[in-house]
C-alpha cells in the first residue's frame, strides 16, 4: 500500500484519492484480473462470446480467455454492485431502498449498458421496524419498476443489535451492453476541445442528507436528486455517437470524477464556475458550512464528455428528459495542465480541484 | 405478514420458517415476478434468449417476456447474491473472505450453473486493522483462484466506529446455465423411492464457528468444512442425468432444507439416523450443548435427491473428490406423511424433524 495507515479510515470508504489507493493497491493488486483492471462503473463480462465458443462447461472463467476473444455479434453482460450504509436511512427526496436501486441502475448505465435485472441483499440489525422495512422495500419495488428492472434474487442477515446501524443494503446489477455501446473503449478517443456536460444541479444529494442527520432547518428546501437514469442516459446514446465517457459523480463529487478522468485521459480539464448549475438550497449551505458542491455527492447526475460538434445537441437531447431540465455544458478538455482539472472562476481566476482526500460527509451513500 | 412481529428478530435470519414467511409476504410480495418466484439459490435470467430474439435496446427486463421465451439453444445466467456478517471474522478452516467466495459459488453450482464471476462489496468499521483486511482479501483471492472464479468488480463502504462490527462482505456472482442442467426445472420429477445424499458429515461449520466464538476449547479439534463446491458438483451433474434436486445446508442445516422440499414436492422425506455422518467432535459439542446436527450449518456441503437406480454411483463419483470422502445416503423420499420430515432413529424411532424457528447460532454465515 502506498498509504501508511495501518488501520481503515473514514477516507478509505469516500470515494477519493486515499479510496482509490485502497481498490488499485490492495483490491485490484490480489483479486488482480483483466476485467477488475478496466475500474469502470461496472465490469463488461465476456459470457455470451463464450458460451458461442466453447459452451459452459468449457472450464473456468480463468480458462476461457480464448473463447471471449470470439467474436459473437452478440451483446455481453455487465455487471456491478454497491453495498449502501447512508444515515439517516430516510432523507428528502428518497430513502435507503430507493438509493440502492438508483445506484446501481446508474453504475449499469453509466458504462453504456441497458439494466435487467437486480439483486438485493439486506443487512438488518434486531429490532429494527418492521413498518420501516416495508416502507424501503416498497420504495425499492417501486423505482425498480419505473426503472424497468427486475429485483430477481436476495438475500436476508440479521444482526444483533449495536452490530450494525439500522439496515445496509447491498444491490448488484446485470445489464446487457452491446460493442457499440461500450464506453470503456472510448475514453481514448477523448482529445482537446472534447466537453464536460452535465444533466442538472450539483450536490443536492449530499446537501439534503447532511441537512436531514444534522437537522440544521434550512429554510430552502433541500431535496436529493436520487434518481434512476438509465431512459436519459439511452436517449443520449441512441441519439448520438460522440459520446466517449460517462460517470455518475456520487462520493467525492464531480471533481473527483473529473480528476480521475484527467488521470486517466493525461489532459488536462477545465471546468467553468459561470456554468455551473447549483440550486439556491446548496449553495447556501455550502457557503455556511465551507463545502464546495463540485466534491458534494450526487445521485441523479451523470457527467459526460462528448465531441465539440454534438455538445449542444446532447443538452438538447437531455433537457426533454424531466431529469435533464438543467443540462449544461460546464467545461471542457485541454491540452494544458495535464491530468489535472482547473476551475475557472466567477472572478475570471483559476483555482486546481484537487482529488478529494479526507472525508467531510462520511455514510452519505 | 403472517408473523404478528412489528420487529426485526434474529430468527427472520436463520434460514428457517420465520425468515422464509419474511421473505415471501415481504420481499416477494413487493418484489414479485416470476424470476424470483422461483426461490431457488440462484435466478436463472432468460438474458441469452431475449438478446438473440430482440437486441439489447429492445427495452427493459419486465418488457422482455417475449423475447425470453425464445428458444436460444445458448446457455442462460445464473445470478446469486449473499452478505455474510458472521462473528467471528477468523474461525477454524476459513474466515469471512474465504465464507463470502465459497458461498456464492457454492449458491450457483447448487442450480446446476458454472460459476464464472463475482462481485466483492465490503463494508468496514473505521478502526478495523489494514493487516485484517489484507488476510481476508488474500483469503478471497486464494479461494476465487482454486474455485476458476474471477472476482470482476467490486465496492467499499466504511461506517464510523460502533456502527458495524469489524467487517461485512456481500458477493454475489453470475454463472452459466445449459438447459440440460437447470435443476430447478427437474424437482417435479421428484418421487418416492428417490434418494437423499450427502458429500459428508454434518453440522462442522457451525460448531467450529460457535467454539471459536464462544472458547468452549473442547479438545477434539472443530474445524469448519468451508469449501467450493463447484467442481465436485459438475463431476456429479457429468456423470448422471438423475440429480432432481440440490441445496446447500447452510443456515437451518439438513433439516431445514430437507423440511423446505418437502413441502415443496407434496411428499414425505424419511432420514436414517445410522447413516447420518456425524464428526466426533460435532456430535460431542451438540450433545453438550444440546443442539441437534441436522439443524447446524454446513459450508462445504451439498444435499442431492437421485434416482433410486443412480444414488450408489453418485455416491461413488463423489468419494473420489476429496470434499465427498464422507459422501454417503442418508435417507429417501417416501408417500407418507406429505409435507414432513421423519427421522428414523438409531433405536428404531421415528421423530418428526421440524423446520427450524428460533436462531440458536446467530451470524454463523
């Protein structure tokens, strides 16, 4: 590990820099494989190319590398999941059970796929409400239907209580992604003059959550963006081609995801504070507590970056989606300071966004 | 519902009726569609036929119906999910990481799939020791390595101190599923005169976790059977079309699931106490402490029902892998008594085996 802790810190769980230390050094270092090594959203799993070649009794998934390397025509699976801990469980705008669901329908889309099907496993300690638990599993049946996913599979622990903090809820998805689809093997075509767009507000996640546990009464009503984005996300595809990244900005916020891009693509981005939209709501309590929105999470956004010439017809694409109303063009990619991404600011100054470190808003997903 | 509880209790975690009542006027209630009627250890996703037959943008998973029904000849995904929070974390014969890989791929094997990947999401208390951790992620590596499964994506969540204990892992994975193996297509072939077998004794990991927990240091050592299934499974679906059903003991042990197909096929199960095998030290620690084997948990155990004609040859199949040494017939589906569990007693007996209610073992898995 290149982090000197000995023990796990409240950062090694925010989704910035001290976070991805742990998944490239410690996780992706000894479960190590090709499709771990990709770190998208979600994992592209070559079974269908597989099953064509060789069938399924052709050995382990370790042995089929020759078989995936067919090419079947056929679209592959993807495959994600993501364990939920948010406090309080109820929050504006949504709830523990809808967030699990929205979370890894978007990790799926995200990474170009179509969602089908979900699992959903509960880590419930004694004692808890029933009535509570009733309500969460509604919410998840419901946005899962509106979503058009399938909860197909599950799994139920109870733990004593003071062992676990209310109810945590791990989803894990299967979506289908065909080539042209995938993302993952764009992001290289990403060059200078590409741009960063986005479908709405920043930081309304994070913002309503910490208003709900810290009960600070903001007189602007705060409300999570906690959303499902999978029909935006394929109007956009379907609409345009140019598309070469998607990500959904939760933990850490869009300049984490922008940072990670930098890193990845070795350009630099430039973000621009004028353009960026952010609710009255966030901004307020961002000002009072000292945060910035672009590390505050988000659970109905996704950040893009497409060519120059399509940029407007996305955000024209999106913003007939009621979840698109607010898409704007907020930055785009630079040959200068590479694999770093710079704001430019209201004042016509220049500030770098560094990768979130410490942790401001710990179980905020 | 039809338990009258307004709580969650430890026994809606066990594995046995009152978690099975939680889960079908509850999740599959609120949930319900016919993937996850099913109720075996894994969904089986209709994912290969509804591609061949529409494409992967032909809308969502419950719009597929049609497309699902499709005759692909291509083998289908099996998709599982299981979160494991038992205490303690390091016990005789495995620990947490190890349980999390075997589990899963053991949940896939036993619906006749191949299991190809999983998912690793961990939520970690804040404070919990980066060695720990590291052992536990080698653990999972190792056993993912030995089993041909890759671990292909993956999530880390930490709560602050006191609000988890130590360390929670969901896994949950996908495999593949020829027509010709789909157990669950096969259970109504059930009928009396068919055998139940078993890969070996009873009840090792449970009382291997309950020693280490509790440090009754009995001297006759207890180790938990903790292992991968998935080979010695596909050595027995190879060499015999006469396999009708599979389940793994774990929460509940043999009784419960024994007690789940019974109802299940509308018929009687007898089990022959003298041909129960039953480890030494299990049998010691049970008799102390007044638990029974067949409701302990088992890891590395697989239940089967065969034909009369074909259970002699499993049994032989099964001896010469080294996790089926023990392997042995157990007992038989009779007419009488439909619905129940009889055990034949070692004195010539018989006592009706109950589905399991209370939880003597909590967090065992």
């Amino acid at each position: 590990m290149k982090t000197t802790e000995d023990k796990i810190l409240l950062s090694h769980g925010n989704g910035g820099r001290i976070m991805h230390e742990l998944i490239s050094d410690f996780f992706v270092k000894h479960f190590g494989n090709r499709i771990l090594e990709q770190q998208g959203d979600s994992a592209i799993l070559p079974v269908y190319a597989a099953a064509l070649a060789a069938g399924p009794h052709s050995g382990s998934a370790g042995n089929n590398k020759q078989a995936a390397r067919g090419k079947s025509g056929l679209p592959e699976i993807a495959f994600t999941t993501d364990s939920f801990v948010i406090d309080p469980i109820f929050f504006p705008g949504g709830d523990i059970g809808k967030l699990a669901v929205c979370g890894t329908v978007n990790d799926l889309s995200v990474s170009g796929a179509v969602p089908l099907y979900l699992s959903a496993s509960f880590i419930i300690e004694e004692g808890f409400p029933m009535k509570d638990l009733e309500t969460i599993v509604r919410s998840m049946a419901s946005e899962a239907k509106k979503a058009g996913v399938l909860i197909v599979t599950g799994d139920t622990k109870v733990v004593n209580k003071g062992k676990c903090d209310k109810l945590f809820i791990n989803t894990s998805g299967i979506g289908m992604i065909d080539n042209a689809s995938r993302l993952d093997k764009k992001i290289s075509s990403i060059k200078p003059g590409d741009l960063i767009i986005i479908n709405g507000a920043l930081g309304e996640h994070g913002m309503a959550v910490m208003n709900a546990r810290e009960s600070f009464n903001f007189k602007t009503p705060l409300k999570s963006d906690c959303a499902c984005l999978n029909y935006l996300i394929r109007d956009v595809l379907d609409n345009s081609s140019s598309v070469k990244f998607m990500r959904d900005p939760t933990r850490g916020g869009v300049a984490t995801v922008m940072n990670e891009l930098a890193g990845m693509i070795h350009l630099g981005i430039e973000l621009s504070e004028p353009d960026l939209p952010v609710g009255k709501g966030v901004m307020a309590m961002c000002e009072l507590l000292g945060f910035d929105p672009l590390y505050i999470a988000n659970e109905g956004k996704v950040v893009m970056v497409a060519s120059e010439k399509e940029g407007s017809r996305i955000v024209e694409v999106m913003k007939k989606n009621k979840l698109g109303k607010q898409s704007a063009i907020i930055g785009r990619v630079v040959k200068d300071h590479p694999g770093k991404v710079v704001l430019n600011t209201e004042t016509g100054g220049k500030r770098i966004l560094a990768s979130l470190s410490g942790d401001p808003l710990p179980r905020i997903c």
